[in-house]
C-alpha cells in the first residue's frame, strides 16, 4: 500500500509539472490555447496508459481524477492555467477527462483486462488531438459534416483523420493482446474506428472526452 500511495504522488507532481509546462509554452511562445490544452490532452492522458500497471485499487485513480478535476474546475476563471482555458468555445472536456479516465479504469480493474483500459485511451489520447488539430487548422478543402440535414461543428477531415487513426491503433493494439491477426481482429478494429467516431462526431461541447473511451469500452466488453 505504501507504494501505491508514493507511485500516486509522483504521478501527481509529474502531470502537475507537465501543466506548469504547457503553461510556460503558452506564455513564452505565444501558442493559440487550442494548440497548447490539445497538447495536455495528448501527454497528460497518454501517460496515464501506466494506470493498470502502477495502481492495482481504483481508489488511487479516484483520488488523482479527483484532484485534477478540482483544479481544472478551480482554474476556469482565473489566470494560472490560460493554456487550458484560453479557447474561443464553450467546453466540459477538460473536466470530463479526469472522470473518464477513472471510469474506464474502474471498469477495466473489474473485469481484470488491462486492454478495456489501454486502448479506449490510446484512442481518446491520439485520435481525438489529431481530429480536432487538423480540424480546425486546415481549412482549404474541409467541410463541416452534415448529419441528417443539420450541419455539425466536425469537418470531414478532423472526422476522417479519427477514423483512419483509430482503425491502425485499433488493430496494433488488438493484434498485441490476442497476438494473432485474423478477421476477427479487423472487423473488430474496424467497429471500434466506425462506433468512436460517430461518438466523436455526435458529442458537443467536449462530451467526446467522455463518450469516445465509454463507446470503446462497450465495443470491447461485448465483442472481445
């Protein structure tokens, strides 16, 4: 227990020190906050891919979500952490992401399969920053999508980007847990990059952060 409670507060001073980071980059440089909190996103939920191999209670991953939670909340209106908050939009995402990563986690310590974690947030991690980067940045040739008549906020680009990206880390990361590539390993990477995408298609406001690992984990559980 003494452990798990030392490797937690190393975890926390490290993302704690990577914040600090971001916001420096952000100060110094003179970064679009778009480009710095995709950034965070990238690293900071990329590097919690060691959960189930550092913490082995939900309660440790519990009490990290929680605190992130509450300084990202905490931070909204103040000027410590701009590289976050400094966007041109109204979004839950930087709040949603700490309960995310809990939850999937909490699922995934349940079931005891490491996969129903590592791969919802590998794809939430890549997919998600490069859809939303590539979305917004490149704008020659790149339509908003439109869904049943109504026009979206996605572009075909943000939108394809994610889908081509969660296809090859679907199959990478598929193929390394069952160690065999067969159909069932395609059709299967292939319903996680259709069933993701639509969720990140359809999500408002950075409900994505939330629904895109959720809509992983489900494929997973009921597939794999």
């Amino acid at each position: 227990m003494g452990y798990q409670i030392t490797l937690m507060f190393i975890f926390l001073v490290a993302i704690f020190f990577l914040l600090v980071f971001n916001e420096l980059i952000y100060r110094r440089l003179g970064l679009k906050g778009e480009i710095t909190r995709k950034f965070a996103h990238f690293s900071a939920t990329l590097s919690t891919l060691t959960f189930p191999y550092l913490f082995e209670d939900h309660w440790y991953v519990l009490i990290l979500a929680a605190f992130f939670f509450v300084l990202l909340f905490a931070s909204r209106k103040g000027t410590q952490l701009k590289s976050i908050h400094d966007i041109d939009r109204i979004s839950v995402g930087s709040y949603l992401l700490p309960l995310s990563i809990y939850l999937t986690f909490l699922v995934s310590n349940s079931l005891n399969n490491k996969i129903l974690y590592i791969l919802p947030i590998l794809i939430l991690a890549i997919c998600d920053p490069m859809a939303g980067i590539l979305g917004l940045n490149l704008k020659n040739y790149n339509h908003k999508i439109r869904l049943f008549g109504f026009k979206t906020k996605k572009t075909w680009l943000g939108s394809g980007s994610f889908f081509v990206s969660g296809f090859i880390i679907s199959i990478i990361a598929l193929y390394f847990n069952r160690m065999i590539f067969d159909l069932k390993t395609f059709w299967l990477s292939l319903g996680i990059a259709v069933v993701s995408s639509l969720a990140e298609l359809i999500s408002w406001r950075g409900t994505d952060n939330l629904f895109i690992p959720i809509s992983v984990l489900l494929v997973l559980i009921y597939f794999l």
